[in-house]
C-alpha cells in the first residue's frame, strides 16, 4: 500500500514538472517519465527501459556534473534537438535519482552563432625576403613579390577576409570564425600554391602563417597570432601554426630551412652576449640531458666566451654516454674545464649568474630544468626548431633552425668575440666534431655557411684524424648497429624500419647512426630506427632526404627535431610504437606522392 502511495505521489510530482523527467533507479531502469519525455525519445514506452543505454550518460557521471561546479554540463542531442541533464544534488547510493531535460537548443545555437562570428587574426610572412632580393636579377625583382600579393589576395578573398601588407614581405589578415574553420579544412593551400611561383634562383618562396582563433579580446587575439608567427618562422617557415587558447596545431613544413647568407645576426648575438656576460657574475652552461657531441661541443665553445671575459663557468653535465666518453675524458684530463653536476651549479648561483643554454630550447629537454626557475637571466643557442612549450621569454636567443648544429653558431659567435682565435686544438676539435656528428659527416644539412665555421676552426687546429677518434664505438655497438641494419624492414612507400634487440645505454647513437646508414641504401625516402635504452623507454631516430618530414612526424609522439632529422622517446613497446608509426605513416608518404603527381 505504501508503494503505490509513494509511486502515486512520484508519478504526480512528474507530471507538474514543466519539463521532461523521468525517475531512474540505481541499476539505471527508467522507473516512471511524464509526458513530456516524447519530445527527447520519439518512441512511446520507455519505462522499464535502462536510462544508461538509452542516453550513454552513467548515474556518477550525473551526480558528479550536479555536486562540482568546476565540471562541465552534461549535453546529449536527441531529436535534432540538445538538452542539458540535471539531477537531484546529492542522492544516496540506493536512491532512486530524478533526471531533467533541459532543452538548450536555442541557447547552442545562440552559441553557435557567436562563435562563428568571432574575429580571428592571420599574419602572413615571406620567408627569405632579403635573400630573395638579393639572389633576384632586375628584372625579376618586383615579379615575385608581385605574384606573392596576387595570390595573397585571391586566398583572401575566397574566404571573404580583409587582407592588409603592413610591410614589403608580411600582411595581416582578418577573418570570421566561421570562414577560418575553412582555411584550416583546406591545410592552407596557399603554402602549396606559392611555392610554386617561378622565382629565378636556386630557391621557392614560400610562406610562413601565424593563426590565432577563439579568444574573445582583439588584443590578446593578435597577440596570440603573432606568437603563433614567430613559433611558423622559428620552426623554419613554410608553414602555417594556428593556435586555438590553450591548444597548437602545425599545417605545411614541407620545405627544409633555408640558409641564411648575411651573418650579421652573428655579430648582433655576439655583442649581446659580451654585455651580459660582463654584467653576470658567473656563467651557468648547460644542453640537453645525454649530451651528444654537438652538445659538448657548443658547451666549450660557450664556456670559452665566458672565460675570455674573465669570468667564471661552469659546464653542467649529470650523466653521459659512451659516444661522449672519449672526448669528455680527454677535457676533464686537462682540468681547463668546470664541469659540474646540477646540485654543484645551484650552489654557485646567485642573483646575478647567467645562464647559457646550447643545443636545447625546451625546459623538459635540459639537463637540470631547477636551473632555469633560479630567475636567472637565461641564453638560448640552438639550431632544433621550437616548439610550443619552448623556453619562454629568454633575455637572449639565437635559434637558427636552418643551421646544421649548435657548433656551428657557436663557432660563428666566437669569431665575433674577439680579434683573435680564443680556442685551442683540443676545443676547434670539440666544435667540430659537433658539426660533424649532426650534418652525418657534412652529407645532411649542410651549407655554405657549415663549411665556412668548419674551415674556420680547421686554421684555429682541429685535426680531422683527431676527431674521427672521437667517433670510434665499442666492438657490441658496432654488432648492435649492424644487426639492425640487416633486420631492417623495407615498406612499400620508401619507408625503412629498423629495430635493435636489447636494452643499451647507447640506443639513441645507434638508432641515428643505423638512420643515417640506411639513407644511403637506393630508393630509401625515409628511416625510421627503434630501440631501447636502459630506462626501459623505447627511442626512436628519424631521418630523410627531404620528401618527408620527419620533425613534424616525431611531433605525433611528442618529440621533434629537423625536416631531415628528427627523434622522440614513448613508454610504448618497441613494437607498438612500429603498428602505431604504420597507421600514420599514409598522412605524410600521400601527400608528397600527390605533389610529384
């Protein structure tokens, strides 16, 4: 009797609700619904039915969406129509729970509406303008820049923006929400359509866009675009970054980072450099955790600056390789070094230290990233292309994507420090060998300007027999790399996998070593090598010749690097990292076989 009175007294309630509703029990059955739940569910009946099944939305998840404020609502689309589910606050487990149906359609398409019309901001970049201009004959000087605003404009006007220059070689663009979700659906075609403009020289034009998109103030929106800007020219132009609040999305890069033929960057940094070291009580060096030889030697070159004006420097290195441990053993025997673990750098801190940072631009890549919060004026000098969670707002940066090696903008700065050669054989040997390590014996990546620092610390003494033996690698490296040279797996778009068995301290040099071996070998596009180190991660170094980029394609899985040359670390399996780099591999191999068709 009870029972019926309460179902009665249930049944009454519902019906005075102004809205759908319906009682579930805790095991999800639909226990009782008012009228107005046909126009949620268009069927008659659903009492007796489970509310989980027919909604998808579970009883915690309800309950939770009404007890925390900092939750999202709970929105379902049903009938071509959307609702928002409240429930009671805050029932026992054995309740029985009251859901409503609050339709928010209107309000969503409100919403909708809005938000198409929010106004975001393109800024549009020529890279290489100066050198263009420069490379360019007479004739043809006005004809590209020409044809780059013909082009510009039409995009423009496809997607009915106003398109403004603001200088010779950039524009800014504005355009609605609505018309930007179309830029983005097209992987912004006019990257492709500009490259195609016949320049006259040895080099494509091409673009560098910076988007950004969804924010409500015009001042933070342009902010935003412009920073987007400067991460597309950072990360080597030809492409396009957009970035949407908090999230970063990467369209084009299929051109490798052009040399620069004007060094008078190099001199700029040098003379930055000079003051801050003056005004700095010691200097703080440090790379990336694992140096390589290109670290090191970027390391002594900036440790040589600093002790050219007098100061004290201390070069941080926790841990090291075998690859490192000649020429590492080799400086600590001269004790003209201050190497130093990260704690032993903290204690020599203060207010006024400076902190130099070579071959590395992200916090999560350095050797000790306690170093970096001591709010210590912080130098960057790199050649990988940044990222979005790079090192913000250095007092200095030089990061220069288009150079083979943070050796070879060391070398560069140095010769700008003083009017004579302040490097020994021992330290033009450790410069070079980080040339030489990155640029893959001067076969990858390497320009007028490569030979130039090269040639330059050859006159300073550096014997190149010296720094082969740099190079030489024990007897089970050696068979490590070869077995996984003749295990390597050989796929139908020019992509080659090669795995090495084991654990080794050594995978990162053995995978970039079997990469760069496997490049040779004919009709080889691309090398993809796999190991794992002795942390049980699985690390993985890409290499190309050019076609396909590999940064963008380490990025997937949270690493990055060069167009030709790039790597990442995951917790995944060898082998489930090789099923997942299967899967994607289409999306970067397609695309360049529809730009040969």
């Amino acid at each position: 009797m009870d029972k019926t009175i309460e179902t009665m007294n249930e049944n009454e309630y519902l019906v005075d609700i102004p809205l759908p509703a319906c009682i579930v029990t805790p095991d999800g059955c639909i226990k009782a619904a008012n009228a107005l739940m046909k126009d949620v569910f268009t069927y008659e009946g659903i009492t007796e039915q489970n509310f989980f099944a027919l909604t998808g939305v579970k009883r915690r998840a309800l309950i939770e969406a009404a007890t925390d404020e900092e939750r999202p609502e709970i929105e379902i689309e049903r009938n071509s129509q959307y609702f928002v589910l409240r429930t009671n606050n805050d029932p026992k487990e054995d309740e029985d729970i009251y859901v409503y149906f609050i339709n928010v359609t209107e309000r969503d398409s409100l919403r909708e509406e809005r938000k198409q019309e929010q106004v975001c901001i393109l800024y549009i970049s020529i890279d290489n303008y100066d050198e263009m201009m420069s490379s360019t004959t007479e004739d043809s000087k006005l004809a590209v820049p020409t044809e780059v605003d013909r082009i510009v404009r039409k995009w423009a006007y496809q997607f009915d923006s106003s398109v403004e220059s603001i200088e010779a070689d950039s524009y800014m663009m504005t355009v609605y929400r609505r018309d930007a979700d179309k830029i983005i659906e097209s992987r912004f075609s006019i990257l492709d359509d500009v490259r195609k403009i016949d320049t006259k020289v040895d080099f494509p034009v091409s673009l560098s866009i910076g988007m950004a998109i969804g924010l409500k103030s015009l001042k933070n929106t342009k902010e935003l675009a412009e920073a987007a800007l400067e991460l597309a020219l950072g990360r080597g132009g030809d492409q396009a970054v957009v970035k949407n609040g908090d999230r970063t999305h990467y369209y084009g890069g299929k051109l490798q980072s052009m040399e620069k033929n004007n060094k008078g960057k190099s001199r700029i940094i040098a003379h930055a450099l000079k003051q801050l070291i003056l005004e700095s009580s010691n200097v703080i060096i440090m790379g990336h955790r694992w140096p390589d030889m290109d670290c090191f030697g970027s390391a002594i070159g900036a440790y040589k600056i600093s002790r050219f004006y007098e100061k004290d420097a201390y070069i941080v290195i926790d841990n090291y390789n075998e690859a490192l441990q000649t020429v590492y053993d080799q400086a600590v025997e001269t004790e003209n070094y201050n190497i130093v673990t990260s704690k032993k750098a903290l204690e020599k801190m203060d207010e006024k230290s400076l902190v130099i940072v070579v071959d590395a631009n992200r916090p999560s890549m350095v050797e000790s990233d306690e170093i970096l919060n001591q709010n210590a004026r912080v130098v960057v000098v790199d050649h990988h292309r940044l990222s979005e969670d790079s090192i913000s707002n250095p007092t200095l940066a030089y990061i220069e994507s288009y150079a083979s090696s943070a050796s070879e903008l060391m070398t560069e700065i140095i010769q700008y420090t003083a009017t004579r050669r302040i490097v020994n054989k021992f330290e033009a040997e450790t410069l070079l060998a980080g040339i030489t390590v990155d640029t893959n014996s001067f076969s990858n990546k390497t320009g007028v300007r490569t030979f130039e620092a090269a040639a330059w610390l050859r006159k300073a003494g550096a014997d190149t027999t010296e720094v082969k033996r740099f190079f030489q690698s024990e007897a089970t490296t050696f068979q490590s790399k070869a077995d996984a040279i003749a295990n390597a797996e050989y796929l139908d778009n020019g992509v080659v996998i090669a795995t090495s068995k084991g654990y080794s301290t050594e995978a990162q040099i053995i995978n970039a070593q079997v990469a760069d071996s496997l490049l040779s070998v004919k009709g080889v596009r691309a090398v993809i090598a796999v190991g794992k180190n002795d942390m049980n991660k699985t690390v993985i170094s890409a290499r190309s010749l050019g076609e396909i980029n590999v940064q963008m394609l380490m990025e997937r899985f949270g690493g990055g690097g060069h167009h030709t040359s790039a790597g990442a670390q995951v917790d995944d399996t060898p082998e489930e990292f090789i099923e997942q780099i299967k899967e994607i591999l289409p999306e970067f191999t397609e695309e360049e076989k529809e730009e040969e068709e």
